[in-house]
C-alpha cells in the first residue's frame, strides 16, 4: 500500500491506495473553506497552519496500515511554499521512520490522474485543467509524456470566480457560489468582452474579464448580482470553448477530459459536451468528490510511479511551489 498526502494550498488529505489493485482502502480530508471564507480567498500562513494540526490527525487513524506501506507520496509542487512543506515534511517522516521510499507528486499530474481512481489509466488524452491555480490544455500520452498546449496568461478560471465571489461579498470558495448565483440569472445581459478574440494564439486570460465584472458590480446594486454572475460565467467559459474551437481545428480530439476543482462547473460541463459532439470525441470527468484537491489522486499517480520506480532520496525531494508542466 502507498500512503499519499496533499497540502499544496487549503485541503489537508490523506489517502491509502493498495498497489495491485489501485483500490482507495482509506481517504480522509479536512478543507479549509471556512476558516478562508471571511478573508475572500486562502490565506497562506493560516492554511500552513491549519494543515499543521489536520494532517496529524488524520495520520492518526491510517496507523493500522503501517506495517503494510511500501511506499509514502506527497504533493511536492505546484501549490502554497508555506503548505506544501507541510506535507513534505510530514511524508519525509515517515518515510524515515518506516524505512519506506519517497514520492514526490507533482499535484497537476495528480489532477489528470483523478479521472483513474480505482480505475485503468486510458490515453492518448487531451486534457483541460481547470482549478484555482490553473487554466491549461494538456496532451497526455502517458505519466511522463505530458505536454502543455495552452495555459493562462493571468489569472485562472477558478481563481476569477474566486474573485467575483469577494467582489460580491459572497464568501469563498468563488466557484460553487457563482454557480449558484448564476442559476437565477440572465446569461446575455451583460455584454462582457470574450477574452482574446482578436487574437490568434491559443492562450487564456481572465484579468481583463475580472475587471469588466468589478465595473459591472461597482455601478451596480445587489439586484443585478444574479445577472452579472450569470454573464460571467457564459464568458468565462465562452473564452475556454472560443479557443478550444481553434486548437481543435488543426488537433481534433478522440477523448477529452476536464479536471481541477472547477471541472464541476455545470455550465462549462455542457458547453464542452456540445463541443465535443461534431467531433464524436468521449468525455471523461472525475468523480464529483475528486474535482477538488484530494490525496486520492496523489495516491493514484504514486501507484504508477512506484511501478516505475521513480523515487525521490530525502535530501533531494523538495517543494516547488512554482513548477509546471
Ligand atoms: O483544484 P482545486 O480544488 O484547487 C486548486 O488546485 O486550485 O480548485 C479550486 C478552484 C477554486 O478556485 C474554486 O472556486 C473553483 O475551483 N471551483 C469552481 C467550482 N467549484 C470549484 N469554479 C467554478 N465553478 C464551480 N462549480
Ligand atoms: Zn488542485
């Protein structure tokens, strides 16, 4: 069995995955979201933190699968410095004093791989992350061929619901909130500028559109906050569909995938159900439960790093806050 952690930014998790069979004998996490709520977004020291006294505590009850751990994996980069040490400090640990090897994790690979827990792994893949960090369309032919075709120029497509939400005085996490909010809203509106459209390269960014929306908030009253959530969201995700359109052209897709915590977006869910149509490619989505950060899915990449054998000594693993694909 492989006993993964993820720390990189406001959920502390632990999960056990047997070996053989990738089945999750165990997973536990403990999100931050309320303790960020107040503040509009995750507060690094406050999250390293929280993750301080979660992680132990969880730890606590994967004790009766010690003795049967071959391995520990950790969320090492991307995310939060201040939390990922967290994690890794806590993995080191173990792996000392259990005399078991290191894994370390890169957490966007471990978004692709929430589509594979408990599950076979299926590629060739085209893959679009959507999370708080991230914003991006991958090619994935195996664990180590993965290559980055579009990413974000500015902010992400969660992290831009993120901060609709604070402008709006609504909370945080943006995401689930906007969502909602949406629902009873109209869609047309507000004519808010899709992203880039003049431009041909194949990129995303939601600076401009996050200070369009402020405009629309600030000249507005709480009445219009449905309809301005609503007009966001039909841009946000017009933007990702507009240029998706384009990458198809020349790169039309058999299987697609949406992953990160914002792949539970109903709304981008359907637009990228109609996209896909004409082009009679297959869609694949996490479990609603591993949209969101997880140990998981940590565990299910370390599955197929431990086959590999790729380890990390532990004087070499260490965090990348910054890293990419
Ligand atoms: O993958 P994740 O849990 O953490 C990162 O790796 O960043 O993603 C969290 C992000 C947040 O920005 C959150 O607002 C967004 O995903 N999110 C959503 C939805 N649910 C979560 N964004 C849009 N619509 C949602 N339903
Ligand atoms: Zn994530």
């Amino acid at each position: 069995m492989i006993l993964s952690i993820e720390s990189s930014c406001d959920d502390s998790a632990i999960a056990i995955t047997e070996i053989a069979t990738c089945k999750l004998l165990f997973h536990k996490k403990i999100s931050q979201e309320l303790e960020h709520s107040v503040y509009g977004g995750v507060v690094p020291e406050l999250a390293a933190r929280l993750h301080a006294e979660a992680l132990p505590k969880i730890l606590e009850e994967c004790k009766p699968y010690f003795d049967k751990l071959k391995a520990v994996a950790v969320t090492s980069s991307p995310g939060l410095a201040v939390t990922l040490i967290e994690g890794v400090t806590m993995a080191k640990a173990i792996s000392v004093a259990l005399g078991i090897p290191l894994i370390g994790v890169n957490h966007l690979v471990g978004h692709i791989y929430s589509l594979f827990i408990e599950k076979e792994t299926h590629f060739p893949l085209t893959v679009l992350l959507v999370s708080g960090g991230h914003t991006q369309v991958m090619e994935v032919k195996s664990l180590n061929e993965i290559s980055t075709v579009a990413k974000s120029m500015d902010d992400s497509f969660g992290e831009s619901f993120d901060k609709v939400a604070k402008m709006m005085g609504l909370g945080y996490p943006g995401g689930p909130l906007i969502e909602k909010l949406a629902m009873s809203g109209e869609r047309k509106k507000y004519n808010f500028t899709i992203p880039l459209m003049r431009t041909p390269i194949i990129a995303f960014s939601y600076s401009g559109l996050k200070n369009a929306v402020r405009l629309a908030v600030e000249n507005g009253t709480q009445e219009d906050y449905a309809d301005i959530a609503a007009s966001f969201e039909h841009v946000a995700t017009a933007h990702i569909i507009h240029k998706l359109k384009k990458y198809f052209l020349t790169n039309p897709p058999q299987s697609f995938a949406i992953v990160g915590g914002a792949s539970a977006n109903l709304y981008l869910r359907s637009q990228i159900e109609e996209l896909l149509k004409p082009h009679g490619a297959s869609l694949l989505l996490s479990e609603l439960k591993y949209c969101s950060d997880n140990a998981a899915m940590i565990g299910r990449v370390a599955v197929e790093m431990y086959e590999k054998e790729i380890f990390s000594s532990l004087n070499a693993l260490d965090i990348s806050p910054k890293s990419q694909l």
